[in-house]
C-alpha cells in the first residue's frame, strides 16, 4: 500500500509515471486524489496517457464533474453579480471561482466549493444588506461566532442560499485582522483586473500571493496538495506570459507581508510539482520545510489521513497564527464552554 501521497503528486508532475501501476496502485491513486480534492487535476492532467479502460471511465466521469462545477460556480458569481448590481460596488472573485472565471490554468479541473468575493471593508454593510434582501441567509446563527467574524475576521460570517444552498463568503481582506502579516486589502482592490461579465478578479501577483497566504499564513495545511497545485500552474502561467512577472511578484509580497510565505510556497511547489522558480529567491532548502512535506503528503493508500501528531501540531498552529495567546486561550474557552 502507497505509503503517503506521493504518488500523487508523481502523477501531476509527471504523468507518464501512471504507466507503472497495477490495479492496486491505480485505486491507491485514485483514493488519494479524491481525498485532496484533485481528482478533477489529475485526470486532465493523464488525458494524454493510456490508460486501463476501467480507469479511462473513473477520469471521464471526474472531468465531467469538475466541467459541471465550474459551470455552478460562473452561475453563482453571476447572481452575486445581479444582486450587488445596485450597489455599484467593486466585487472581486477570489479562489476557484476566480480561476475560471479569468480561464486561469489553475482552474482545468479544479474542485470549487463556496463562493467568495472580495468587497471595500467600508461597503459590508451594504453589500450584507443586499445579499439577505436576495435570498442569502446566515448559516451561524450563533451571537458570539457572529460577533467573532465581526471583530477579528477577514469575512463575514458565512452566508447560504436559502433556494440554491449554496454557500457565499464575503471578504473584505484577506486574511484574519489579528494574524501577523497585514496585506494591503485596498491595493488588491485597486490593483483588480475587470472581466466581461463586470466582476473582477485579482491582478495576477496578488492571485498568487492570496493562494499563499491561505495555505502559509491562515490555515492547518489541509487540502494543502490542491492549494501547492493551484500555486504551480499559476506561477507557470503567469510568468511565461509577463517577463515582469518576478520582479511584480517581489514587490507585492513587500508590499503585503508575504515575502516569507512566498518563499517558502515557491520552495515547496519547487519540490513537489518542479515549478521553475529560479527568478526568484526563494532561498534555500529549511528543515522546517521537510515538516511541511510531512504534513502535505499525510494520506494513506486508502485516502485516509495519517501522521496524527504532524497534524494537530498544524492544526494548533493554524489557531496561533491567527490569534495572540491571551486571545486565543479566551476563545478556545468559550468554544469548549458552548461544547
């Protein structure tokens, strides 16, 4: 049995390493795909490669999963669209739904969830008000979860649809207001690329940049295969078709606090997916990067998680970057409180 996902990542580096397997490995491989939410990736990325027949079906069906998705995804952009329409208000997509939108490589096959936008912090209010009078309802109900988004997020509490259920988060930046690093939520705003349908998307760097402060700065790594993924294509897109790319790169990471979580985002694609990252110094190697490995690889050939310790060290992490101690403590708390 596939000790860790490394096959996986084998597979989206390198298709033509799938040839070796048996029946075995490729139900390993598939098991773990699923599990990271890169199945739909994965079988773009083998469409060239012969593959059993069994296999080519599993493939087919996971692009035509992933082609509805994005699909589900526009539609839903498009009504957020419609119901913000009165408020001539700027509204950025961000993550999956941005990708395909703007056609990015990162978005071929990419798994979507939630909807989430990016508005003016001083336009919430409106932008609230608005989504509640179209069908949109608060999925936390709960005063102190409310009051917490509020006061220390980066995001409303989460909204749902009450006919579609489908879920939409509005940020007015992007990450936590209590994390360390401050990135410049007006730049981003100011810096935003419109689209045809009138929605906007983040000017390239500051994509990327987003995708790394997610999965570096605000989170415990999970799913952190598919986010290093969506990392690897945008930077290989991005900078073969603008020669400048690096040095705006460099200077939005400066500008937004990121220098360290890019450094070590581009030095672990680099190692995982082989992105070409040579125009930028990402420096070299740290043994604090082999721990990250360590957690973005826990799965087993089933797709179960593994590496209990690794993980919850990721996960206690995840809440110390996002809260100073005294007010960590009181939050965990009160969470343990409300059971």
């Amino acid at each position: 049995m596939m000790g860790n996902a490394q096959p996986l990542v084998d597979a989206l580096r390198e298709p033509e390493t799938v040839l070796s397997l048996d029946g075995a490995g490729w139900t390993q491989l598939i098991s773990i795909a699923r599990a990271e939410s890169l199945m739909g990736s994965l079988a773009h990325r083998l469409t060239d490669i012969a593959v059993p027949e069994q296999v080519k079906l599993v493939l087919k069906d996971a692009i035509q999963t992933t082609d509805l998705a994005r699909l589900q995804a526009l539609w839903e952009a498009d009504c957020a669209r419609r119901a913000l329409k009165p408020l001539n208000c700027k509204t950025v997509l961000m993550k999956g739904t941005a990708y395909v939108a703007a056609n990015c490589n990162a978005g071929v096959g990419r798994s979507i969830g939630d909807l989430d936008i990016m508005v003016a912090r001083d336009q919430l209010s409106a932008v609230e008000g608005a989504l509640l009078e179209t069908g949109w309802e608060w999925v936390k109900p709960d005063p102190y979860d409310d009051q917490y988004y509020r006061d220390h997020m980066h995001e409303l509490p989460p909204l749902i649809h009450r006919e579609r259920d489908r879920m939409i988060d509005v940020h007015h930046t992007t990450l936590p207001l209590t994390a360390g690093p401050t990135p410049d939520a007006q730049a981003m705003l100011d810096a935003a690329v419109k689209l045809d349908s009138g929605l906007y998307v983040m000017a390239p760097a500051d994509m990327l940049l987003h995708s790394v402060a997610h999965l570096f700065a605000d989170g415990d790594l999970a799913g952190g295969l598919r986010n290093l993924w969506d990392i690897d294509r945008l930077v290989r897109q991005f900078a073969e078709a603008d020669e400048e790319f690096w040095t705006i790169l460099g200077a939005r990471a400066r500008l937004h606090q990121l220098e360290p979580h890019l450094s070590r985002g581009l030095r672990l694609a680099a190692r995982l997916y082989g992105t070409p990252v040579y125009k930028y110094r990402a420096g070299q190697t740290k043994f604090t990067d082999y721990l990250y490995i360590r957690r973005l690889l826990a799965r087993d050939g089933w797709g179960r998680e593994t590496r209990k310790f690794t993980r919850q060290a990721f996960y206690i992490r995840s809440h110390w970057l996002r809260m100073p101690p005294l007010m960590l403590a009181r939050h965990l708390w009160i969470k343990w409180r409300k059971g």
